[in-house]
C-alpha cells in the first residue's frame, strides 16, 4: 500500500512536469497565457468562470491536483478558496445526481465491487469523519467516490463538510504550488521557472499531501 501511495505522488510530480513541458514547448504557452490575462481582466465574472470550470471538469472526471495548481496560479491564495469551493460543489452535485437516479439495481451493481463496496461500508459506519479521511486519502477516483456515496444512506451535509475540511489541507498545498510559477505576465515577458527552488518546493507540497494521505489510510484501516 505504501508503495502504491508513493506512485501516486510520483505520478502527479510526472504529470506536472509534463504540463509545464508541453505549455513550454507549443503554441498552447501564448493561449494559456492570454486566457489567463482575459480571466483576470474581466474581476468577478473571471472568478466565477473558474469556478464553473474546476467544477465541470472535474464532473468529467479530470484530475482535480493540476487544476488546483492552475487555479493557484491563476489567483494565489485566493485560488485555494475559490477551487476548494469548486470541488465542494462538484462533491456535491455528482452525489446528488447518484442518489437522484441511483436505485436499487444500481445499489446492488455497487456491492459487486469490491473498493466501491469498501467505501460503502465505510460511509455506513461514520458520516462526516469519514468523508473527511476519505478525502485525505482517496480510496476511489474523485468524483466516481462522490457517486458512490450518493448511493448510500448518508447525508448530503456531511459529505459537503466532510469534502471541505478534508479537501482544505491538500487545496492549500497544491494553490500554493500553483502561486510559485511566474505569473501570465512575466511568461508573456520571458521569464521561466527557475528550476532548483521551485521544483523543490513543489516536491516538499506533494510529499506533504502524500503523507496526510497516508495518516488517514491507516486511521481508515483502524477504523
């Protein structure tokens, strides 16, 4: 299990790597960039847009770390509230959905799967506690967990509450990541990251999130 959680970690520094590597080396660098100077001059309706955006996507099953970093970027420390608010909603919305059209056929298809059947007995045993560890250390994909949650006696206010306090620490991490990349103006300029702190801090910000999730996995196991 350790190993497994370490390859995760190991995964989303690949990932962000990745992204800045292909923002760097295409045409996608100068949209990127205009979008975000487009998102900031237009203030509120800018913010809201965002919001919409992390909260669409991640319903569609993106992954919700680059787009907390990128929301960071985008705002700095506003940006840790702003996406956590976002993903709250997406919590939200995809377990209300679930339990709208969930019913018993889907209850029972939910059984035959072992980590959803997991998960479902864990939700059965502690509300708000439990969302609160699952959302340190996700046992399922984000939104496919909300679903399956959904599908479950528990209630909506304790997935809601559960999602933000759990959410909190690895939204404020991962913004904070997202705050130290040059802002859309100095990459318009020319500027770059500059590898050695940077990174280094963005290794210390997913190593951080790596061992909370390790915590509450183990709390989980205890419980």
């Amino acid at each position: 299990m350790p190993l497994r959680k370490a390859a995760r970690v190991l995964a989303a520094l690949a990932i962000l790597f990745a992204l800045y590597a292909l923002v760097r080396g295409l045409p996608l660098q100068r949209w990127i960039v205009a979008g975000a100077k487009l998102v900031h001059a237009l203030g509120w309706p800018g913010i809201l847009a965002t919001f919409a955006s992390i909260h669409l996507l991640t319903l569609l099953l993106f992954p919700v770390i680059p787009l907390i970093v990128a929301c960071g970027w985008l705002y700095g420390a506003w940006g840790a509230i702003i996406s956590l608010a976002a993903v709250v909603a997406s919590a939200a919305t995809s377990f209300s959905i679930a339990r709208a059209v969930g019913g018993a056929a889907a209850a029972q298809a939910l059984r035959e799967r072992p980590k959803a059947r997991a998960l479902a007995d864990l939700a059965a045993k502690g509300g708000l506690v439990t969302v609160t560890l699952l959302r340190l250390s996700p046992i399922l994909p984000y939104t496919p967990s909300n679903a399956v949650l959904g599908l479950t006696p528990m209630r909506l206010r304790d997935l809601v509450l559960g999602t933000a306090i759990g959410m909190a620490p690895g939204t404020l991490l991962y913004s904070w990541a997202g705050s130290l990349l040059p802002s859309a103006e100095a990459i318009e300029h020319g500027e770059t990251l500059d590898g050695s702190l940077v990174w280094i801090l963005l290794v210390i910000a997913l190593c951080a999130a790596g061992i909370l999730g390790a915590l509450a996995a183990r709390r989980l196991r205890k419980g």
